[in-house]
C-alpha cells in the first residue's frame, strides 16, 4: 500500500498556507475579463483551476473561505470532515469520503463566502482530495477566517473555531 510521502513524492505536492499540501494540476488558458465578473473581484480569472490537496494525519486546513465556488472530490484514504459556517445556516459538518453506506459523500461543493476548515478522520492516516474552482483560485481570493471574529459570529462553535483557525506566528 501506497503511503503519504511516496504520494507527496510522487504527485509532487508542496506545503499549503492553509494546512496540508497541495500542487496546482490545472489553470484554464482562457480568462474571464474583470468587467465581466461580479466587484468582489479586481482582476481577470481563469475559467476554472484544480489543485490535489493532501491532509496527513493531525494537519488541519484552517478556516478560511474564498470569492468563488469550491468543489471537494474524495480521492484516497480517511475519510475528511469538512466544517463550515455560514451567517445565514450556521453550522454544518459532513464527511467527504466514497463509504455512500456510512452516509460519506465523495463530491461537495463549498459555497463562496463560507467559512470552511477540515480535519482527517482517521488521525493515523491521510486524505487525497482534489479541489477545483471557478472562476479560477487566486491567492487574492483566500481570506482565514480570524477567531475572534468567528467567535463573534458562532459563539456556540467555541471550541472548534479555536481549534480549527490559524494561530497567530
């Protein structure tokens, strides 16, 4: 069986900002101009991007949201937990993995504007997940999500929101 570095080795995946680790696989060639996007956006996107990204055992992506759509497919290993928060629903976590039984889904699409952290489920193991995005990912795009903000928003989610946000370096 395959483990985590020979994939990090193989697929060529570097440290994430976020948590984990990741490779860009894919940036659309053609660009959607920047008057034809809504304001949230200053510049031109891509069409579409997609990235691998791996979580290896503890690692966590840290909250976090983005001005676009972002589809999570299940690839390989544990199963992932995916928290969101959003000011409208509140509070949601699903598990994304191909177990349809254990009520795992293999595909999710995370709305713009939602605050999203994830965690491996089996803290011994690993995730492969692929992430595309449209219109395509820029850094620019990215905002973490600061905890004591969070905390302002979801106080009941206290303990997850520490947890779960990037500690201040």
């Amino acid at each position: 069986m395959i483990n985590h570095e020979e994939i990090i080795k193989r697929i060529e995946l570097i440290p994430h900002p976020e948590g984990g680790y990741y490779r860009e696989v894919y940036r659309s060639e053609e660009n959607i101009i920047s008057n034809q996007l809504p304001d949230r956006y200053n510049s031109k996107r891509s069409f579409s991007t997609s990235i691998y990204y791996m979580l290896v055992k503890e690692q966590i992506s840290v909250f976090h949201k983005l001005k676009s759509d972002e589809i999570w497919h299940f690839y390989h290993s544990s199963p992932l937990h995916i928290h969101l928060l959003d000011a409208k629903s509140g509070y949601k976590k699903l598990k994304l993995g191909n177990n349809l039984i254990a009520v795992e889904i293999p595909q999710f699409v995370i709305p713009k504007g939602t605050f999203f952290a994830a965690e491996v489920v089996d803290k011994k193991s690993f995730t492969l997940i692929g992430c595309t995005v449209s219109p395509g990912f820029e850094f620019a795009d990215f905002e973490f999500g600061i905890a004591d903000q969070l905390l302002k928003q979801f106080p009941q989610q206290k303990e997850l929101i520490i947890r779960l946000s990037k500690k201040d370096e």
